[in-house]
C-alpha cells in the first residue's frame, strides 16, 4: 500500500474573512489554498511559512490558529500526476495566518510560479472552486477555521 505524503496547508485570511486562493498554473479553474510538502528534518510551522512565502511571497502574516490535527485526502485512482503513482495522497498540518493586504500585492514569482493568479473570496466559496477530492477536506477546513477566524476578527476591534 502506497504511503501518504505530509504536506502543510495555509489558509490565509483578511479583515474582512476572506481567504486566499490561487489558480494553479495550467489548471486555471481550480483555486486552492498555498500548500506543499515538508521538508526532511523540517518543522510543519516552519515549512508553512516557507511555502507561504514560495508560492505567494508572504513574509510578513500573523499566525493566528495552527490545527492540531492532521487531515488527509486521497488521490484518485485515474490521477495522471507524479506524486500519485507514488502516494496514495496527502496528510496535512493546516495553519491559519492574517494578512490584511490586497491580493496584489503577493509575489507569484519567488519560486517556481505555482500559481497564475490570486484572489481574495468569502471562506465557504472556497469549496465551490476546489478538486473535488480535495472537497471533504475544505469542509473540515471551513468548520476549524471559520470561528477562529470570527473570534480573531472581533477581538482586532
């Protein structure tokens, strides 16, 4: 049986709650969140804020809420991708950070682009725009961050 891939998710969030997502390069009509996978030796926080800054060039976000538990999703069987013929999918460390500034001013560039473009949408639109076998886990994402996001924003005023 094929192992899981550890990988850390940011969801990155305004003062107005919405998330960041990005479309990835070559697939144009599935936004994600910034995420990617941790290095040897590496820490999920500190592999979070390196794939922060690589994918979207994000170096000054406030971490607010790191989830305490993993979640997984599975690749599908027909998925022609690389990592699936090595991995049965990912398990993720998931990270809330603030960062109240417009999606512009993200850097794609850093690293090697991993998206086209950015923007800013309401939280439960996110699963709207996602893989679908990535959608289960977006939902548990909604239900984790969304009163931490709720409780930091009231708390800011």
């Amino acid at each position: 049986m094929k192992p899981y891939r550890k990988n850390v998710g940011i969801v990155v969030f305004n003062s107005k709650g919405e998330v960041l997502v990005g479309a990835r390069v070559g697939m144009k009509d599935n936004w994600q969140f910034p995420q990617g996978g941790i290095d040897e030796e590496e820490e999920p926080k500190a592999a979070a804020l390196r794939e922060l800054y690589e994918e979207v060039g994000i170096q000054n976000a406030e971490l607010v809420y790191e989830n305490p538990d993993w979640i997984s999703y599975d690749f599908p069987k027909d998925l022609d991708i690389k990592m699936a013929k090595k991995y049965a999918g990912q398990i993720q460390k998931w990270f809330l950070l603030y960062w109240d500034h417009p999606a512009n001013e993200c850097n794609l560039h850093v690293h090697e682009q991993e998206f086209e473009t950015v923007k800013f949408i309401p939280f439960r639109s996110c699963v709207d725009t996602i893989v679908s076998f990535k959608r289960d886990a977006y939902f548990k994402l909604i239900e984790i961050f969304e009163p931490e996001i709720k409780k930091y924003l009231k708390n800011k005023k």
